[in-house]
C-alpha cells in the first residue's frame, strides 16, 4: 500500500485499473493512522517491481469519526468516483475495528477487505462478478453439465458415468437435462482440445528453436 499524500498530487487520467488481485485492506488503513476524516492518498499495486495499478482515496467522516472512504480512479480512460462507507464494532478487549460496507448493489456486507476489477467489492461480489463475466465460454459450459449432474443425485465428477433418472423425475425432463448436459460437455471438450492443440503447438516451437 502507498501512503496518504497530497491529493494534488494524483493524476486520474494515468492510472491502469485495478484487477481482482487488488486488495484494498481497511485494517492496513487503520493501524497506519490513515482512517481520520479528511486524510487523503494513493493506494499503489504492484507485480514484479512494476506498479500495476493505483486508486486515490479520501476520508469523510464526522466529530473526528471515519464513516466513508471515497474511491477515485480510472478503468479504461473513464474516471470512477465511488464512496464506501464504514462500520465500526467494538472488540472484545475493548477498542474498536473499522470495515468496509461493501457498496455492491443489494450487498451491504462487512468486509475487512475489497477486491478490485471495475469496482472494488467484497469476495462474495467479486466472486459472482468472476462466475458470470471472467470465465471462458468452455468454464461456464463445464459448470452448466457439472450442475446438471448434481441436481440428478450424481456428483461433479466429469469422470463418473452420467447420473440415471432420479425416481420420481418426469422422462421427457430427464432427457431435456440429458441433451443439455451432453451439449455443454462438448462446447467444453471442443474448448479444452483448442487449448490442448494451442499448448502441443507451443511445445513443438520451443523444441525447435532449442534444437537450433
Ligand atoms: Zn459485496
């Protein structure tokens, strides 16, 4: 994590966007003394020395209490301004801990720990974001079939044979589930043997220009 600074000093405009490795830390805040109203800085990220990326913060708060962190930064050339609020509790041997509510539309967790992407949102938010958005057409077609097979009584086990009808299942349904299992199966086959031949491929270019 960066530390507070000028707020001057943050140029919008240059900053990369954050992905989901970002973690955006409230207790790192806290224990630096950084979570008092009006305190303002730079959160950097960085991957193998190089800073990935960067959002400005500000403290808001009132009678010399934190209740909001607002977010600035930019994600492909477009500038987002979001405010977080906080929460205090108390702890168990007195004193007390920040979180962050997380701002994610119907969430409204606590959550020690923000994940960056376009928003910064809890793991739950982020993680329901990556189930629907992050995943290759083959991964969401593989979770459909791995669906399908549990709600059959069978498991996620691709390796299984495919569930029989469960007693009482209607077997124009089944077979309804059956097509679309054995569908999705194959956009996931077809997926993982492109990516297989693509791999082969790569190994067979690196053999040769070793053996040069
Ligand atoms: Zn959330």
């Amino acid at each position: 994590m960066g530390g507070p600074g000028s707020g001057n000093s943050y140029r919008w405009g240059a900053k990369a966007s954050t992905d989901a490795r970002d973690r955006f830390d409230v207790a790192g805040l806290y224990r630096k003394g950084w979570l008092r109203p009006d305190t303002v800085g730079t959160t950097r990220w960085e991957r193998g020395g190089r800073v990935t990326s960067a959002i400005g913060w500000a403290v808001a708060g009132e009678d010399g209490t934190a209740t909001a962190v607002e977010l600035r930064y930019a994600v492909g050339g477009e500038e987002v301004r979001e405010r977080v609020a906080l929460a205090w509790t108390a702890c168990h041997f007195g004193g007390r801990r920040p979180w962050f509510v997380c701002p994610g539309t119907g969430c409204g967790r606590r959550a020690a720990v923000l994940y960056g992407g376009r928003f910064f949102r809890c793991r739950r938010c982020q993680g329901l974001a990556y189930e629907s958005t992050r995943r290759s057409p083959g991964e969401r077609a593989l979770g459909k079939a791995q669906r399908i097979r549990v709600r059959l009584g069978g498991t996620a086990n691709m390796l299984e044979p495919f569930p029989p009808r469960p007693k009482g299942m209607h077997r124009r349904t089944y077979e309804r589930l059956a097509r679309e299992a054995s569908a999705a199966e194959r956009a996931y086959g077809a997926e993982a043997e492109a990516w297989l031949a693509g791999m082969e491929g790569e190994l067979e270019r690196r053999a040769r220009e070793e053996a040069r």
